[in-house]
C-alpha cells in the first residue's frame, strides 16, 4: 500500500517485483486515523480476495508513507498531507486485522529497497537514493539493509547543507538541499528570471495557465529554451554538491537519482556526469557511478513489499 495525498494505491504484488492487480482508494482529508484508513482496508481486502481467488499466498503487508516513521514500531510519526495519523499504531492495527507480517516505511526508504531489490541497484552493496520532487528525500542501503545515519542527512525531507548562503529552510538553517533543488526551489529560479525580463517560451506556458512542473521544464529544454537549460545546469551543479557531501559522508558505490527531476533526462543526467569528471580525481570519485532510478512511479509500491520476497 502506498498512502499518497490524493490518493493511495492497494497491490498485489509478486516475488519478483511485479504488479499483479492494484486498486485504488481516494484520501480522505480532515477525518479521525479510523475514518482515513477505512478506504484503504477496504481496497486491501479487494486485494486479499483477488489473491484469494487465484490461490496465491500472500506473505505480508508492507505500507509506504510520505513522511516519517518509526520502522521497529511500525508506526508513523508525521505524515504531512494526513495529520491524523501521526503516532497512530497502523502496523498493529494492520496485523490484528489481517494476521500477516507487516512492515512500514517512509516512501523514500521503500524506493530505495524497490531500486536495490527490483531495479538499478540490484548488483551494488552501497546505494545512495535520491529523489526530487516536491521535496528532496534520500536513503542509504549498505548490504541490503536499510542505514540510519544522522537523520538531517537522509529520511522523506533530508537538509543535507550544500552551500554556505540561500533561503533559509525549515529546519533553520541556510542552503539545505532541500531549499535548492526541490520543485519549489525550481519554481523560484524561474521566477526571479521572469522577473529579470529573461525571454524564455515558459512565458506562454504561463499564459496558457499551464502549471509549473518538472515535466514542463523539462518539454521547453528540450525544445532549447535557454532559461530551461541554464537550470538544468543549476540543478545538476547543486545535486553533485549535495553528492559531495554524501561521498564524504557515506561512500556509496552507487547514486540512484529519481522523482520528477528525472523528467529532464539524459539533458539532465549528462551534465551531473560532466561535473563528476570534472571533480578533482580521487578513489570515491572513481568508484561512484551516478543512474536513473527505472522502477517509475511505482517505486515506492514495488519497494515496500522487498523484506517479504526474501522470506
């Protein structure tokens, strides 16, 4: 089960990362922890018959969550987009219910086991998981398992500091990744070029009442609109600093790059390339190899079921 704002997603998925049927179940906004689970048990008990009936045995229940939480307890902390279930016990709800194993993880930590077990980590020890979207999330896997190194450094919003100036974020501090490359941190560079009266075909987009996304920006460096493309080398400057950083801090021998970010592709990807080589040379910059994540969107669906494929 991934718990999304909108709306969450209920599958049934194999041993080897497939997904076999899948339903989904709208997000109720503003109720009691019973009230917005309730949608969601239904679909997994939709999930549960259709195993059912094609006699297959499920092995365990594994929840995605955008936020934090506390794995041993199977609990969520803070979720964002869904208060109400902050520290509520979903894990023993979940076993009393349905008697079978369950595990809990942050979106983040369930991609990054999804890219270790099913996609483009699968033959690497130490991977670094990164991913853009409306903000920046990391995890680290040494040896198949999960590490938790200092929290400010990785989790659903990690303020890796990657430059001495810059807005100030929430955690209170200047220059966190999260404050530079997040899609709201996109947004406000183009803003200020706007601003500037930089000439760029984004303009009638705007017009258009099309909303910003990294998909848009994307289309208009694709098409050479040289604002889209100057920040395009922005965002890949700020990503192998904040790679820097994790190579100082952690070694990984493989950096795993997704979210909406990855709309910009290779334009994007051959520019972080071009930096790394750039970089002074040293034995870590060597061993690191930077890739796509190529689970999609259901990464973090596909990842959470990982702990059970092994039983």
């Amino acid at each position: 089960m991934e718990i999304g704002g909108g709306q969450t997603t209920v599958a049934l998925i194999d041993r080897d990362g497939g997904v076999r049927e899948r339903c989904m179940a709208k997000t109720l906004r503003g109720r009691p922890a019973v009230a917005t689970l309730d949608p969601y048990l239904r679909a997994i008990d939709t999930m549960l018959q259709h195993a059912r009936d094609q006699d297959l045995e499920v092995a365990g229940i594994g929840v995605s969550i955008p936020g934090s939480v506390d794995g041993p307890a199977r609990r969520p902390l803070q979720v964002p987009v869904l208060p109400s279930l902050n520290n509520f016990p979903l894990g023993d709800l979940l076993e009393s219910r349905y008697h079978l194993p369950i595990q809990v993880h942050t979106d983040v930590d369930a991609a990054v086991l999804g890219e270790h077990r099913f996609g483009a980590g699968k033959t690497h020890q130490r991977l670094l998981f990164l991913t853009v979207n409306a903000v920046v999330g990391a995890s680290l896997v040494v040896d198949g398992q999960l590490e938790y190194p200092g929290r400010q450094y990785v989790g659903h919003v990690c303020h890796v500091p990657i430059a001495s100036t810059g807005p100030r974020c929430s955690c209170g501090k200047c220059g966190c990744i999260n404050t530079l490359i997040s899609i709201e941190a996109v947004k406000r560079m183009v803003q200020r070029a706007l601003r500037r009266g930089e000439e760029t075909t984004l303009t009638q987009r705007f017009l258009n009442h099309e909303a910003f996304s990294h998909q848009l920006l994307a289309e208009e460096a694709v098409r050479g609109d040289s604002l889209a493309q100057r920040v395009y080398r922005e965002l890949a400057r700020w990503i192998v600093e904040a790679l820097t950083r994790y190579l100082g801090l952690f070694e990984p021998n493989l950096f795993i790059l997704g979210g909406g970010v990855l709309y910009g592709g290779d334009l994007l990807l051959s520019q972080i390339r071009t930096l790394i080589q750039d970089r002074p040379k040293s034995p870590l910059w060597q061993m690191i190899e930077v890739v796509p994540a190529c689970l999609g969107s259901d990464v973090a669906l596909i990842g959470s079921i990982a702990p059970f494929t092994f039983v």
